[in-house]
C-alpha cells in the first residue's frame, strides 16, 4: 500500500530523533510531523489527520503510555508505535496491551518501522 497521503506524527523529546525520523518517513513519502512532548501533539488542531503515531515513552512532561491512552480513546483507528531505549519487558506489555501496534527499541531499525506502518495499513 503507498504512504502517499498517510500522515505520521512523532513525539519525541529528542530533536535529533525528530529530525532524522521525520526526514526517512518524508522519503517513503509520508507526510510527517514532528512535535518535542506528548502535550505539544494534544494541543495540535490538525490531531485527526494523522493516521500514525510514532512516540518515545520516556519523556519529560506527559509519558509516550499516558498519550497513547489519551489518543486511543480519542482516535481508536489510529495506528500507535511505541518507541523506547529501555529493555523493560513491564513497559513491553503495558505498550501493547495499551493498544501500541508495536513497541520498537531504539535506536530504530528502518525496516521494522516500514513492518509496523506496513501492517497497519492492510
């Protein structure tokens, strides 16, 4: 299926991590959007959309787990990614059982990212 027009949004405390997500995302042709918290994504007006969100789980402020949360009762048809360093199997199973398509260990690897946004879409 094509990434055009599939809009991701990623939520990460880390610029570093934005700018080189958003830049790859961009390049398989999705519309990418980039936001430093989880509150930044909520005050957002253009939330509906985004048809994937990619975001860390240990940020300052507001946790990738508490957003999902939020989102998930607000936009059930969007596709959650989690993203993490830690190797916490407790945070693995709270992600997935919160709804997260998937929880990836970063540093992300290009082709588990296309996997998750390619399962999402059949």
């Amino acid at each position: 299926m094509s990434a055009l027009g599939k809009a991701v949004a990623i939520v990460d405390d880390d610029q570093a991590v934005l700018d080189a997500t958003s830049e790859f995302l961009e390049s398989l042709g999705y519309s990418a959007v980039a936001f430093s918290s989880g509150e930044d994504f909520l005050s957002f007006s253009g939330q509906a959309a985004i048809s994937h969100l990619l975001t860390d789980v240990n940020m300052p402020g507001m946790s990738g787990l508490e957003l999902q949360d939020i989102v998930r009762q607000r936009y059930p048809n969007m596709t959650v990614i989690m993203m993490t360093a830690l190797r916490d199997e407790v945070v693995r199973r709270r992600a997935l059982a919160g709804g997260a398509k998937e929880l990836l260990r970063k540093p992300i690897i290009a082709d588990d990212l296309i996997r998750c946004l390619e399962d999402a879409a059949t």
